[in-house]
C-alpha cells in the first residue's frame, strides 16, 4: 500500500500540465511553489517564458532573488518543463 500524499503532488502536477496555461494555473503553480506569505507579498504575470514578479519590498526581492533556482524548478514541474525559462523580480518600491 502507497499513501495517498506520496503520489498525489506528482500525479496533480501530470494533470495540471495538460491543462491549458492561464493567469489562474500560472497563480496557482506560483503559490504552490512558493507558499502563502511570498505569494501575499508578490504578483506575477507570463510574458512568453518570462515569469515577471512584481514584489512587495526589498526585503522580499532580495530573499526570493536567493530561491529562483529552486521556484524555477517547482514551478516548472507543475506548469511543464520549460515552461518558465526566467524569472525576473521588480520591486514595486522602484515604480
């Protein structure tokens, strides 16, 4: 016998690929990648493969700066590989 959360992040990231890509599926790999707080102090929107980040602080910015390897990864076994190809940070302190 499997337990049911062993296999259920891979096989609801195999039916979430197939769907079409949308700003919702894009917010949800987002929050799902990076978890409630980062997702309250963040933005994001596709541009091609361009994953742009409009973040809350400085703060923020500089401590998802030290991730992005690893989002890039987590979001991209959801969304599909390649999918992401960069993520870019702005702050919204500099607009």
């Amino acid at each position: 016998m499997v337990p049911v959360q062993a296999f259920m992040p891979d096989a609801l990231a195999a039916l979430l690929r197939l769907a079409p890509l949308t700003p919702e599926k894009v917010a949800f790999a987002w929050r799902t990648a990076v978890g409630g707080a980062v997702d309250r102090a963040t933005g994001v929107e596709l541009q091609g493969s361009t994953l742009m980040v409009a973040v809350k602080s400085d703060e923020w910015c500089h401590e998802l700066g030290r991730s992005l390897p690893m989002i890039r990864a987590r979001l991209n076994h959801v969304l599909g590989d390649g999918v992401v190809s960069r993520i870019d940070l702005r702050s919204e302190l500099a607009r």
